[in-house]
C-alpha cells in the first residue's frame, strides 16, 4: 500500500495529532541524522521543535510508525560512516523490521507544495 498527498502545515499538524492521541502507533525517525541516535517522538511539539512542518528543507521529513500490535519490534541498525566523507562522524542509525509503516512530510519549495507520502510493504505470503 502506497498513497501520495498533499498536506499543508495545519494538514500535517491534524495528522501527527491523530496518530500521537487517536492510535497505538509510535513515531520513530526513519533514519538519523550523522552521529546521533534515533529519535522517539512522544508530542507534536516534540516534532515541531525537530522539524520545519511548512517548508520543503534539505533534512527531509522522514518517520517510521510502530505499534505495539505490529509483530515484532522496531530495530535500530547502526550503520558505520567512514569520517574521511562525514566530516569526521563515524555512525548513524536506521529504523527497521517488520510491519513498520513510512510516512514522509513533504513541503513547500518556492511555489509548489510537494506531496507528502504513507506507505508499508508485508512479506508475500505464497
């Protein structure tokens, strides 16, 4: 299941708030940023303070959705960087593992709003 849309900075706001008070799922960085850890998002002020909610930004908008009822529990992978290319940091980390759901934040570039995305895959099942 994948699906594109459209969403502007209150449309964005309306959603996290669903997620964070309307369900079971959690908000997890899809991948962080050089040298730091992944990140659990507990509020939408939480990400607010993170991230730029109305504009399309160079650090993209990418989240992992976990829940409880999901088998299996969400991996944090490190992922070695050579420091030669990442101005000396060494590590990063990536969400991963089964069920996980992606939503991705797009925003607005000079006049045009770029779409936003959810999406998950599943084993096929034979």
């Amino acid at each position: 299941m994948n699906y594109d849309f459209f969403a502007d900075e209150a449309d964005k706001l309306s959603l996290l708030t669903y997620i964070l008070q309307e369900t079971d799922l959690q908000i997890f960085d899809l991948s962080s940023p050089f040298g730091e850890t992944i990140r659990r998002y507990e509020s939408v002020d939480d990400i607010r303070s993170r991230f730029d909610l109305k504009n399309e930004t160079p650090s993209a908008i990418h989240f992992q959705l976990w829940s409880p009822q999901f088998k299996g529990e969400p991996i944090f992978r490190k992922i070695e960087l050579n420091p030669k290319y990442c101005n000396g940091l060494t590590y990063r980390f990536a969400t991963e593992g089964w069920g996980l759901i992606q939503l991705y934040l797009g925003g607005i570039s000079g006049k045009n709003l770029k779409h936003s995305h959810i999406g998950h895959s599943t084993k096929r099942v034979p």
